[in-house]
C-alpha cells in the first residue's frame, strides 16, 4: 500500500466551498488551500514522484514503510495511565522472556544444522576419498557430484516453490525492515523451515557459501513469530502477546534475533551485539542493547552445551560443533615497524580486492536477476548449473597439483586431526599429502581451521594457493545469487586467508610474522573491503582467535581495508539494497542536500490532503480509496478563518473507525469515555482491515465520524526552512515514516501545514528527478 503523499491518483478537480465559506479551487488566486480534501493532491505529481516497489524474493512486490513512532492519541494514553504496576512489570518481564527464547531456540537451531552439515558432509567425503584411493576416479566423480546435486536440487526446489524469500543471506532485507522498510513475507514460518533446511542441504553441497547469513535470517524469523504468537492457522491468541502486536516491539525483538544468529555462527557474543548496532540497526538504545546482549549470551550457553555433549564423537563426526573456532592465545605476536608496513599493504590490496569484489558481484546479479525473472525452472537450472561446475572444480582440481612429502619428524604416516586436518593423503602415496585437497575437500570451518592453522608456514604450496584462491573467488561470483540459503562471510573469509597466506610467502624473507596470523589478517582485510564492517569484525576475530595481541594490527588492517574501499564503491549489502529497490536511508546525507529546503521540497509534490477534526464520512470513504496514503494531517478550526495542526491520523485507524460503524448523526465533538467503548490502542495497532471489507449504506455516508481520539497530537514536525540534510537525519534517527512540515510564519490565512514527507521523498535519486539543477553540484561535491 502506498503511503507516499508524493504520488496521488488523477481525479476531477472540483469546487468546493466548506461550512467556513473558504474556498477551495487550486485555479482561484482567492483560495488559501484549507480544506478536508485537498482535491488537487489527487492528480499525478510530474516532479516528485517514487516507485514503491521492490524485488522480493521472486517476484516484484509492493513496499510499505513502517510505523515505529509512537502514536500518542487520547487512547494510548489512557491505556498507559490504566496500567497498573504489576500489569507494566508483566510487560516487562514478557520481553526479556522473549529475547531469553529467542537465544535459547537460535542456539539450539544453529547447533542442530551445524551437528546435519558435519555428519552429511563428513559422510560424502569420508566414501569419495575412498573411492579415490582405490583409484576408482569416475566413480568418485560420479558419486561427489550426484551427491552435491541431490542437495543443491533439494534446497533450490524449497525457495524456489515454498519460500522464494529464503533464498539469499537475507541479512539486507534485515537492514531494510529495521530500517523502516517492511518487506513481505520475509520473517514467516515458511522462510524459517526452508531457511533451515535449505541451509543443511546447500552448505553440505559443497557450494561456495556460508550459513552465517542465514542464522541471522533465522534469528530474525524467530524473533518475529514469537512476537506474534506464530503465524496463520497456528498463531497463538494469547492476551499478552497482544501488546507486542507494533512495529516498534516486534523491531527490538527482530533486532535480538540478528544479534543471536551472528553468536551463533561465530561463538562471538559481544560481536553479534556490535553488528546488530554497526550493520543492520537504525535504532538503538540502551535497553535494547541490554537485551541484545542477555539473547546472544544465552546461545553462547546453549553452543557451549552442545559442544560437551558431542564431545569425543558422540554426534557422529559433529566434532566441535562445526563452529569456527581459532584458538592462538598460545601464539605471541611479536611486530616491528617493516611488519607494520607489510600489515598495511595487506590493509590496502584487502581493500581494493574487496571493492573489485563487490563491483563483479554486481554485474553478475544483475545478469542473474535477467535470468531468474524467466520463471521457476530456470532458476532451478541456474543453481544445478553452479552445482555442478563446483562438485567439478572441488574434485578435479587437487589432481593438479604435485604431492608433498610428509615431514620426516612425523614418520611414516602424516599426522591428522580426527577427520580433517592439513595432511590428507586424498591421492597421494604413503607418507606424503595433497595440500589443495586439504583445503578443497573439506567443509567451509574445516578448511578455515586448516588454512587458519599457526606453525605451518611450510605445509601449503604457493601454486596450491594461488588456485584455491581462483577458484574460490570465481565460485563466490557465481554462487551467490543462486535460489538457495547463502552466506557471504565464509566465502569471503576463506578468500582473505588465502591472499594472506600468499602475501606471507611472497614476503617469506621480510615476513616475521606467522602465516596463520597474516591469514587472519588477510580474511579481515578483505571482508572489511567488501562489506565495510570494523568495529563488529573486530570483536569477532578478537573472540575467535582468542589472542589480545593480535588486536592493535587487526583493527589497523581494518581501517585501512575499509578507507580503500569507501574510495570506489558502496558495501556488498547496500549494493544489493539498491538492487532490490529497498527505499534504504543512509545515515550519511549527501552534501548537496543541504542547497535545498524541505519547504521547496514540499513544494514539488502535490499539497498535502488533510481532515477535518469532525469529518464527513462520505470524504473519509473518499480520501481511502482515491489514495494509498497511510497518513492523513488533521486540522482544527476552532473559530472561522482560523486553522490550527491537530495530529496525524493514519489509514489504519480511518478503517477500524469504518469497520466498526462508529459513525455520529450529527457534527459534534465526543466525550472521552465514548471511544473508550470502542476501540483500544491494542486493537487499533492491528493492520489487517482493509477497506475492501467495509460496505456502508447512503445514510452512514452521510454521518460523522469524530477524529480527535484517534489523531496522534505529538507528530514530529519541522518548519519550511529546514535543510534536507538535516531533515534527513532527524527522519532516520527516530525511525520516521511521516515528517509534517509547517509554515514558519503562521497567520488567519495561512495553511497550518505545508506538506508531508515521507522515505520515498527524501531519497537522494528522487530529489534529484524533481530538482534537475542539483545534479551539477552533486558532481560538484
């Protein structure tokens, strides 16, 4: 539903005098523009206009922003003043027993797809390298590759026929909604299953892709069904749950789930806390933060507790949860200023691989996008395509490389950790190793474990690099973007570890640092070039590595990463924010925004349609359905000739009124107990009337409909003269979706509001389209 003032519908221009006598044709100079329906908005803007729509899943789907202000009408404020102390407690306590359930199911969830990841992969690989070893290669082929095709074609055919949604990291799509922007069917029960079991068979598959991103989406999805009790048929109509039935709960609690998938994917509490606040949150504040943190130490409970009880193979081959863990606390960093140079080129060459990254990636979801727009079957191809040329790749390729012997201290067997470790035989002869297969056969934590590894400047060839590091930058091209559950961060960590492993042998002679070390440093370089985190990234590697040593040169190579990278394009998330057409605002405006007022912006829209405090229901029905607005100024006259801002009202509150035929006979203004009969700030949160189900009769047309209870009095208003730039960020900071602008001087004459803005106007590419002149100076700054 469009809530855009900025785009109205073409109707009739007609003349219409109200009880005031003032007049209210646009074309007589005489008219000072006060009126219930301002019937000039209904006609098409040729300046200011915005597209509300957003490729969602697999389709092209309607967006609608969310309301996360607090609607301060006469009934939420009874209702706060009617709670009692132990009914605000309960409310409370309701909410961190939330956020505790959100952890403790994300905690469980994550550690069960890890525990069906480890076994399933461990399965295939321990039969194929069997196979390989009775050098039965086609067999081997044959049997690696149907298996990663019966995966990938079961996690492709649940996104692509239960939840399109699912596919995808949907860590964006977690930014947008916390952003303001609500996306469909995104945090449903059918995208939490398919999610998961998506996860299970796609990163067993052996495709180039983490489920890192799709704990997070889990998290999130989580969190949005037990805010509402589940979802459909299975919502649980509980009494209390009711209350969290807003925006603005069922954002703080969302906001706990992405937290929690993050600790869930790398054990790192205070890390996921710190992505949620860098990342993917517009709004913070203490409480939340507090929250955020009691859900992400509950799963860090929960993984640890799985981790005892798999112990010593008791999960099959689950080991240590499948959990990135890299322990060199043991390890002392010992730097000098030549090392710091060699961390600063890794800094900088992190930072342009990163963007290089991020400026391909784009060009092939675009190409993807082509593609899957074609239909179902050929999404279902694309991604058995990508299947089978990886399961090739992962396979063929450690025959190119030459065996390595063993170290003789080690003697006639190379040393091995339960089932991986750096020294698989795969191929190879007795005592010696393939170092490639070590890193190609193995799932995506082993082979970070491996190539993660200190003291083992020796055991990985060069060329054995070189082409994992090819190979997985051309398999992390290509893989995301496909219609399964996917992550980036592993990808692109594995990616890392190898250029730094590479620098660190380059640079043998100057290195004095460990590789292992340069292979973090090389990981964190490149996410932070691709996907701009610094603060969060740092917290993760410092928990996973478990070493204070390595801070000051992490956080060094990140910053550094980070700067280059900002030099030539957006991070990997916005650029597929843009892609969508997710209305996302940037913290940051843009410098020419300051050249121009929200005044003349206003004006560049059609004026805004405002209500009367009593107003006619005839107009109401009217306004409803010859508009999408979701806000609707209301002005007071308190006396003829004289106008005054009385609130906001919004869409869904003018349906609850029509639904419930709380119409008055005459105009009048009502007592406060009257709508207390009939509506709750409770019962008004809910969106799902629509007009279509009102049908009303002649005579209800012509009654009256009293306003003033359900108009939200506080609405943030700004005056005319103000920036955009600064309009901007006071719009973002507080979670907006309807800024009123008034005049800055006020007279009997004069309109109490100048205009209305919402996301869509306060887009840099839309205030571009009405004010061509600012191009120039764009390019300018």
């Amino acid at each position: 539903m469009e809530e855009d003032q900025s785009s109205g519908l073409a109707a009739e221009t007609q003349e219409r005098k109200h009880d005031n006598g003032v007049n209210d044709n646009p074309e007589d100079p005489g008219s000072n523009g006060i009126s219930s329906l301002e019937q000039p908005l209904l006609k098409r803007s040729n300046t200011l206009t915005a597209s509300h729509l957003a490729m969602v899943g697999a389709k092209v789907s309607h967006i609608e922003s969310l309301d996360y202000e607090i609607i301060e009408n006469d009934l939420f404020k009874h209702d706060w003043r009617s709670r009692s102390n132990v009914e605000v407690l309960q409310y409370i306590f309701l909410k961190w027993a939330l956020a505790f359930l959100v952890g403790l199911l994300t905690g469980v969830i994550a550690s069960l797809i890890n525990l069906a990841i480890e076994n399933i992969s461990g399965i295939k690989m321990l039969h194929m390298v069997q196979l390989v070893r009775e050098k039965r290669y086609w067999a081997g082929f044959f049997y690696f590759s149907g298996f990663n095709f019966g995966l990938t074609f079961v996690a492709a055919v649940l996104c692509v026929v239960f939840a399109p949604t699912a596919a995808g990291p949907g860590i964006p799509e977690i930014k947008a909604y916390l952003n303001g922007v609500d996306t469909p069917n995104m945090f449903g029960a059918p995208q939490l299953i398919v999610k998961i079991f998506g996860s299970i068979c796609a990163v067993s598959s052996g495709l180039d892709l983490g489920k890192e991103g799709p704990l997070v989406h889990i998290g999130a999805c989580l969190a949005n069904l037990l805010s509402q009790g589940g979802s459909g048929r299975f919502r649980v109509r509980w009494k209390w749950l009711r209350y969290f039935n807003n925006d603005r709960d069922r954002r703080d609690l969302i906001t706990c789930g992405a937290s929690s998938g993050v600790c869930a994917a790398f054990r790192s509490p205070v890390g996921g806390v710190l992505f949620a606040l860098e990342e993917v949150a517009t709004w913070w504040r203490s409480a939340l933060l507090w929250r955020s943190f009691f859900s992400t130490a509950t799963v860090v409970v929960v993984l640890r507790g799985f981790i005892e009880v798999c112990r010593n193979g008791r999960c099959g081959l689950f080991g240590e949860g499948g959990l990135i863990i890299f322990d060199v606390s043991d390890v002392t960093v010992n730097y000098t200023f030549g090392d710091l140079l060699l961390v600063t080129l890794v800094g900088v060459i992190g930072g342009l691989l990163g963007a290089l990254y991020n400026y391909v990636l784009h060009m092939v979801l675009r190409l993807y996008n082509l593609i899957n727009a074609k239909g179902r079957m050929a999404k279902l191809t694309l991604a058995l395509a990508v299947c089978v040329f990886t399961s090739a790749g992962l396979y063929v390729l450690p025959f190119s490389v030459p065996c390595t012997p063993c170290d003789p201290a080690f003697g006639t067997a190379c040393p091995s950790n339960g089932m991986s470790g750096n020294f698989k035989q795969f191929n190879c002869p007795a005592g010696h190793y393939n170092d490639l297969a070590s890193l190609l056969h193995a799932t995506n934590t082993d082979a970070t474990r491996n190539i993660f590894s200190t003291g083992t400047s020796g055991e990985f060839r060069l060329d054995s690099l070189l082409i994992f590091f090819a190979i997985y930058c051309v398999l992390g091209l290509i893989t995301f973007g496909i219609a399964v559950p996917s992550g980036l961060f592993l990808p692109i960590i594995l990616m890392g570890a190898a250029y730094g492993r590479i620098v660190a042998l380059v640079l043998e002679n100057v290195a004095r640092i460990d590789h292992g070390l340069y292979a973090v440093l090389g990981a964190a370089a490149l996410m932070s070039g691709s996907m701009r985190m610094t603060v969060s990234l740092c917290v993760i590697f410092l928990e996973l590595t478990n070493n204070l040593l390595l801070l000051p040169m992490t956080m060094f190579v990140l910053l550094i990463a980070k700067t280059v990278g900002d030099a030539f394009n957006p991070s990997i998330y916005e650029i597929i924010l843009d892609l969508k057409g997710l209305p996302f605002l940037e913290p940051k405006p843009e410098p020419w925004m300051k050249d121009i007022t929200v005044g003349e912006l206003a004006a560049a829209k059609p004026r805004a349609i405002s209500l009367q405090v009593v107003e006619r229901v005839s107009t109401i029905v009217h306004v409803l359905r010859n508009t999408g607005h979701n806000g609707f100024p209301v002005v007071d006259r308190p006396r003829p000739g004289l106008s005054e801002l009385h609130g906001l009202v919004l869409r869904s509150h003018l349906v609850a009124v029509l639904k419930k035929r709380w119409f008055l006979p005459e105009k009048r203004r009502t007592e406060e107990w009257e709508a207390r009969e009939q509506f709750s700030s409770v019962e008004l949160a809910d969106k799902s009337a629509k007009l279509d189900d009102v049908e009303l009769t002649p005579e209800e047309m012509d009654m009256w409909v009293d306003l003033h209870p359900l108009t939200n009095t506080t609405p943030y208003t700004v005056v005319e003269t103000m920036s955009v730039a600064k309009a901007v960020v006071l719009f973002r900071s507080v979670a907006l979706r309807h800024m009123l602008i008034m005049p800055k001087y006020q007279g009997p004459e004069i309109s109490p509001i100048v205009g209305i803005l919402t996301r869509q106007d306060l887009r840099g590419h839309n205030i571009l389209g009405a004010f061509p002149n600012l191009a120039n100076k764009k390019k300018a700054h």
